[in-house]
C-alpha cells in the first residue's frame, strides 16, 4: 500500500511547502486540485517537483473535457521530465458545479465523457512522439516536425488513473484501458456515494477478468485518517485487503490548513 497526500488550499506557496513537507514526512504521492481557474496545477508541481527526490506527483483530478489534450501532453511531459518520472495523471469528468457553466465549459455528461476519451488518446499518442495523427469527433491533429516535444521519462507511458463508476458497465469499461483506478459509488438514484470493501472487491473482480494490458495497475481509495498510524492502519485494512494499492489522504472541507498540516506532519498510515 501506498499513501498520498491531497493539498485542498488556493495558496500556491502553501501548496509547495506542502509538497516538501510531505516528501520529509514520507508520504508516497502529492496531489494537487485542478480547478477551472485559479492556482495552476502543473506550475506548483513542478516548483514541488525541483525540491523534492521521491514523492509521486499529480492532480486530483483533472478532467479533460476542459483542457486542449496536446498543452496536457506538454504539461504532464515536461513535469515528467523535471521530476525524473514521477508524475501520476488523474483523469475523470469533473464536478461541473466547481465552475464549469461560469466560465463557459461544457457541462454535458455525455459530451464530456467523449471529449475526454478522444483526449487522452491524443495525449498517449503525443506522449508516444511523432509522427501522429488523430481524427475524432472533437478532435482533429495532424503530425508536426515543430519542435516535437521530448518524450515523458516513464515507459511505455506516464500512468493515467480514470474514474470508474461502479456497477455502471461503460464507466468501468473505459477504466480498462488505463492503469489505475478511481473508485467512484453510483446509487440507484444516480446520487454518488462511497465505495464500500465490497464494491472495491466486485470492481477489482471486473477488472481482473477484462483487462488485458500486463502492465501495473493501482486501485486508489480517497478519505480521512486519524493521525495515530496503527488507528489508520486498521481503517484502512478492510480496503488493502479488499485490493486498494493506495490510500489518498483528502481532507477537503476543513475550515483552515492548519489542522491539514497537523495531518500531514504525523505522517502516513503504518503498513496494514
């Protein structure tokens, strides 16, 4: 199990000193929230990216309906390359209510959902190098000898973690393709909720059976710890056991940083 520490402030000189703080503390992974507009995700990484070694960094999440697949390639390539190959993409849809309607992004679910897909086949492609070519529904990229961008560090691909909504069959499906999984609940009412060890269990069940890549592939759970490492252990257990390879600390609705640093300076969970 692996354990990684989400930052939920607007502060980039916080967020860094986050970063580095949390490498010292010995978390495994840095994540970041990308938002519609506000503090940029990528830039903060890469300032955490130049004073840290070790620590795993990304983004919690980035939905790429609403960004330009070929600046995510570039972005997520040259954080690769300055951090040495440690960077993670989480991709989903995105909570729409965070802005999207404000500043003129699309909001339709499906329409997402294709630009999405469409996006992150032209940013492996880009990450493959050149020559490439796409030809979608919203997309259309031909080949470039302009400065082609150097290749990600990591082989054959940076890891991209995609939302899947459990039991829905397409959802889950698209998480196939990729190499990690975000576990997202969907009730019957199409409310969303948290993924029990059973249904961490049943989407891990799904997975094995479909996939068919032989590369690596994680299962991340997302919530809150008490700061005693063998409490946290025991919270988490049901779920290590039940197949999560990581553990997200998110503390996201807390009035101020302050007790967010106190979390992060206790440190991971011990080893369930």
């Amino acid at each position: 199990m692996k354990y990684g520490f989400v930052f939920p402030g607007n502060d980039v000189h916080e967020a860094v000193a986050f970063g580095i703080a949390a490498e010292q503390a010995g978390w495994d992974g840095f994540f970041v929230w990308d938002s519609v507009w506000g503090v940029d995700p990528w830039v903060t990484l890469a300032a955490v990216a130049v004073q840290t070694k070790r620590i795993r960094l990304g983004t919690m999440l980035t939905p790429v309906s609403r960004r330009r697949p070929w600046k995510l390639a570039g972005e997520t390539s040259t954080l690769d390359q300055i951090s040495g190959g440690r960077v993670i993409l989480a991709a989903g849809l995105g909570a729409p209510d965070t802005g999207f309607e404000a500043f003129g992004e699309e909001t339709d679910r499906k329409i997402r959902a294709e630009l999405m897909d469409e996006g992150l086949a032209i940013i492996e492609g880009l990450w493959r190098g050149q020559p490439f070519n796409f030809s979608g529904k919203h997309y259309q990229v031909k080949e470039t000898t302009f400065h082609p961008a150097p290749p990600p560090v990591q082989q054959p691909r940076i890891p991209v973690w995609m939302v899947g909504g459990w039991p829905r069959e397409k959802s889950m499906r698209r998480v196939l393709a990729w190499d990690g999984l975000l576990p997202n609940k969907m009730e019957a009412d199409g409310s969303h909720g948290k993924a029990s060890p059973d249904d961490l269990r049943a989407m891990k069940a799904f997975i094995d059976e479909r996939r068919t890549r032989d590369t690596p592939f994680d299962i991340v759970m997302e919530g809150v710890t008490p700061g005693d490492p063998a409490r946290a252990a025991e919270q988490i257990r049901p779920y290590a056991e039940a197949g999560a390879t990581w553990w997200l600390e998110a503390i996201w609705t807390s009035p101020s940083l302050d007790p967010v640093r106190e979390r992060l300076l206790q440190g991971p969970p011990a080893q369930p």
